[in-house]
C-alpha cells in the first residue's frame, strides 16, 4: 500500500537535499576516497552472480554503484540530490564504467516495477531517513525472490547511549534522523520478509575535524563548537560509543559500521 508524504517527511527530505547540495563536492571526494574499503566489503558479502539488474539507493556520488558495477548486468543509482548524481555521474565516467545510469528520486517511492530486480544496495543512508522501515519495504517490493538487499551504515554499539549518540549526530548535521543498534537493522529486514545472509561489523578510527568538515562546518563555527563539546562531554565512560580520544591538536573517534545481507525468499 502506497503511504503519502506527510509535511514532516517533505521538510525532512529537504533538508537531506539542502545539507547534500551544500557539501556534494567535500561530500564526494571523502566518500569515494574514504568509503571505497567498505563498498567492496559490502560487494563481497552480497556476492552477486553478474546478471542482475541492481539498484543502489542514495548512491550519493556512486561510491557503492562503482563497486557494484563491474559485477552486475546493469546497475541504477537513485539519490534525492541532483548535485550528488552529478558527482556520481563524474566518478562513474572516470571510472569507464558504461553499465549505469541515474534517477532522481527517494527510498519512500521507487521507480521500479514489483520484483523486477536482482539486487538492491544502500549505503550510509538509512540513518538519513524518518522511517527507515518504508524504505526497507519499498526495496524488498522491487526485489525478486532469490533477490539480495544488502546495507551498510552506522550502528549504536551494544552499551551504549542510543540518544546520546543521536544528539551529537543531530548536532553536527540536521538531516541525520536516528543510527539503529545492528539488532534493529536486522528486524527491519527480517519483518519485511527477508532472510539474514550475512552480517559484520566494522570500525574506523575517524578524525573529528574531517568529520565535521564534511557537512560544511569547520573549526570555529558553531556547529563545530556544539558538536566537539557534546563529543567530549561523552568520554567519561564513553557514553555515547564513539571512543573518543584527544591526540593533540586532534579528537580521534571510532564510527563503528554494520555490512548486513538479506535474500528475499518469497
């Protein structure tokens, strides 16, 4: 069934589009630098047979369309930014790659018929969206059974403080809606009735002023400021999961990430 845009999921989107618009180009050139590691994990776990149609979901600047590319028949990248399929169009173009195209759309209402493809990939975006669970139905429609719907994002680590870890996430970047604990994620898939394959965990140590400096605020703005006094309010007991850790002039943290795989068997 078909849900409507309420006018909180409409001011949602769009603050996604106005936070990526801003920074697609700082955005881009640390994801496709950074997150290259981690779509080839997630390729690996997903292990696709070549022959699928495959559709990646918030591609962003195509960090995991490029991985997922060489091994599929055909691959679309959806992203709610029009500046963010530019920058993927670029990195899908330097990388020669002539089996990909790009729409512009969200994870509530894809331009796909019911189980008309093989494979469906998301990542670092789930923790983007007001209702992660719509977008995880609306995947699991288009998949064919047999299909795959593989997912890489953050996760709340087992311990700590879910809301803690929220607020300095909100803090740094407005269009971040909730990080899920990886028990979370694994029963958004499973209640939209797919079986769990393969799931692993991931950790990089991350160093907080390019963090920051990735949603376009830098040492000396406010957000900056906010954020860093949250980070470091966490450290006693490291309550919030990050495992913050000055290593002067720098902060030092762990952003721990979740690689899961489902199949869709009906």
């Amino acid at each position: 069934m078909v849900q409507r845009m309420t006018s909180m999921d409409r001011e949602h989107l769009d603050r996604v589009r106005d936070r990526f618009t801003r920074t697609a180009q700082q955005f881009a050139k640390f994801a496709l630098a950074k997150r290259s590691e981690e779509a080839e994990r997630l390729v690996r776990l997903a292990a696709p047979r070549g022959d699928e149609l495959a559709l990646d979901l918030a591609c962003g600047p195509g960090t995991f369309l490029r991985a997922f590319a060489p091994r599929v028949r055909f691959i679309v990248g959806v992203d709610l930014t029009a500046a963010m399929l530019a920058e993927a169009r670029h990195a899908i173009a330097r990388a020669a790659l002539g089996n990909a195209a790009f729409a512009c759309g969200n994870g509530y209402a894809l331009p796909f018929a019911d189980a008309s493809l093989g494979l469906c990939a998301c990542g670092y975006s789930l923790h983007h969206m007001l209702e992660p669970v719509r977008a995880v139905v609306e995947l699991s429609r288009v998949l064919q059974p047999g299909g795959r719907m593989a997912i890489a994002d953050m996760v709340v680590p087992d311990g700590a403080d879910v809301d803690f870890t929220n607020r300095i996430e909100r803090a740094r970047d407005t269009s971040h809606a909730s990080t899920l604990r990886l028990a979370e994620l694994h029963h958004l898939l499973e209640a939209a009735g797919l079986c769990l394959v393969a799931s692993e965990i991931g950790e990089r140590v991350r160093d907080f002023d390019e963090w920051m400096q990735t949603v376009g605020s830098p040492r000396g703005t406010a957000v900056y400021e906010q954020t860093r006094r949250l980070m470091e309010e966490s450290i006693p007991g490291d309550a919030a999961g990050f495992r913050p850790r000055p290593v002067p002039p720098k902060l030092e943290f762990v952003q721990t990430s979740a690689f899961v795989v489902a199949e869709k068997t009906a």
